[in-house]
C-alpha cells in the first residue's frame, strides 16, 4: 500500500512540475511578446490542461488512498474478530477442559477416600481376627493347638500389617523396605529374640510394590522368619538374613538365610507336606516365581519372582 502512495505522489509531482514549467514557459512567452495575441491563448489552453491533468491525478489519488484506507480498515476489522471468535473458542475449551479436569479429581477424591474406607475396615476385620485368636488360645491347654493359634495369628498380622500402611499413607503400593522392617519389629518382639541371642539383618532395596504381590511376600516372610527362630538354632543364638534385592530387568530376588544347624541330609523340598512348606510355595506360583530352600551354612531359602510395574523410592 505505502509503494502505491508513492508511485502516485511521484505521478502528482512529476505533473505538477510540469504545470510549473508552463506557467513559467507562458510567462516568458508574455514577456517576448505582449502583443501575440494567438501565443497568448496557446499557452493559457496547454497551462489549463496541464491544471485538469494535475487536478485529476489528484483527485485519482485522493480515490486510491480512500480506498486503500478502507480495504486496510476492513482487514483490520477482520482480524480482530477472527482473533475475538479464536478468543472465544479457546476460552470455551479452557472452561470445558476445567470442567473435566475438577471432574477428574472429585472422581479421584472418591475413588482414593472408598479405598480408604476399605483398607480401613479390612485391617479393623484381621485385627478382630487377631484378638479372637488371642482369646481362643487362652481357652487351650495342648501345647500344639496354642503353637498353631499364634502361627495363624502371625500370619494374620502380617496382613493386616500392610492394610495398616496402605491406611496410614493412603497410597495404593506398598513401600516393603519399611513394611518388613515393622514385619521383624513384630516377629521379634513376639518371639523375644533380643532376650534369646537371635540378631535379625535386613539388607534391602528401597522400592515399592503392589498389594497382589506385598501380601504373599509378607506371608512368605512371616512363615520363614518364623520357622528360623523356632528350629534353626539349638542354643538359642545366631543370625537371620533377610536380602529384597531389585534387578534392573524388574526381576526381584529375596532370600532369607540363618546360620543355624541347617536341614536333615535327607531334605526334599518336593516331599515336604507341612503347611508352613505347602503355603510358601502355594505363595510362589501366585508370584508366577520359583521357589527354592537348600542347606548353606545353615539354610538358605529364595524366592524369585517379576516386579509387575517398577517404582523407586
């Protein structure tokens, strides 16, 4: 637009300076001869030509701006609203995508509080479970019967230990580095393993696991935690192992190991029917894992299995 303002300025002036130099050719030509009459009206007719031509090509100018001007007005005008109508749309999709987003979190909010409410109840359930285990056991005077109670409320405990956490720190994993250590802290304190010489060394990698895989770990834990303390050591002294060891291919590998009198030459993992031995490999195939026990300066029990999502602490 601005190159044909100057094109058209450059005409007016170009014309402009012609009439100039008519004017000063017809003055001249007055001043030769003030009595041509004939030269006199040449010049006036070609001054006035030249004064249309000049006046048109002004007035063509004044035309050419106007319209110039109005086009530019209308593009402007139609930026604007195509901005005003691009404004709308987009605050629309941000009130629409707000909407769902407060949506998404009221959903959230009461999907984690029912979770909550769950966990709740289910660790209040095991812990009526527990007590009537307590109760009943005092009822026992065979010595076998009390041992089977306080094994079946262990394990129970063991499960309501890690409702108990999901509950406290209302997550959906569980983070196993501190749910075994309160697993021991219990174990040993049923057990008085202080007062009986038996140390208790966890050597694991932080990391957190889901509640499907937690719960047969727990278990697995709490039955050979347990079985160590009542049979590995004859004087009553020794160490337990325990190693939660995360490999970068989500492969877990745990292992619980003593250094007490071992096993029976004899041991077959494949004949063994006690329920303890019978529930920890039942525990291992819901891990799709392997399972394994073998004498090893003491026994050394393995369990092997996939991580199903990996989360770092």
């Amino acid at each position: 637009m601005f190159k044909i303002l100057i094109c058209l300025c450059f005409v007016v002036t170009m014309n402009f300076d012609a009439l100039c130099q008519v004017a000063n050719h017809t003055v001249h030509l007055n001043e030769g001869s003030r009595g041509n009459v004939e030269n006199q009206e040449k010049s006036v007719k070609e001054f006035t030509i030249c004064q249309r031509k000049v006046t048109i090509m002004v007035l063509a100018t004044l035309v050419i701006i106007a319209g110039v001007s109005y086009n530019s007005h209308r593009n402007i005008r139609k930026c604007n609203f195509e901005a005003q109508f691009q404004k709308i749309e987009i605050d629309e999709q941000e009130a629409r995508l707000q909407r769902l987003t407060e949506e998404r979190n009221k959903i959230l909010r009461e999907r984690n509080w029912l979770l909550k409410e769950v966990r709740h109840r289910v660790k209040n359930n095991l812990q009526v479970v527990t007590s009537l285990l307590n109760t009943q056991s005092a009822y026992l005077k065979d010595h076998v019967a009390i041992e089977a109670m306080s094994d079946s409320r262990n394990r129970v405990h063991a499960i309501s230990l890690i409702h108990q956490k999901l509950y406290a720190s209302c997550a959906s994993d569980v983070d196993m580095n501190t749910y075994i250590k309160d697993l021991v802290t219990y174990l040993s304190d049923s057990f008085c393993t202080t007062q009986k010489g038996i140390h208790i060394k966890q050597v694991m990698d932080p990391f957190v696991m889901e509640l499907e895989q937690a719960i047969p770990i727990g278990l697995i834990l709490n039955e050979g935690i347990t079985n160590a303390i009542k049979h590995a050591f004859d004087n009553g002294t020794g160490q337990i192992t325990i190693r939660l060891i995360l490999y970068e291919n989500n492969q877990v590998l745990l292992t619980l190991s003593d250094n007490g009198k071992g096993m029976s030459p004899n041991f077959s993992l494949d004949q063994t029917n006690t329920f303890g031995m019978e529930m920890m490999k039942a525990l291992c195939r819901q891990l799709n894992g392997s399972f394994q026990i073998e004498n090893r300066n003491g026994v050394t029990m393995s369990v092997s299995f996939r991580l199903q999502k990996t989360k770092l602490m």
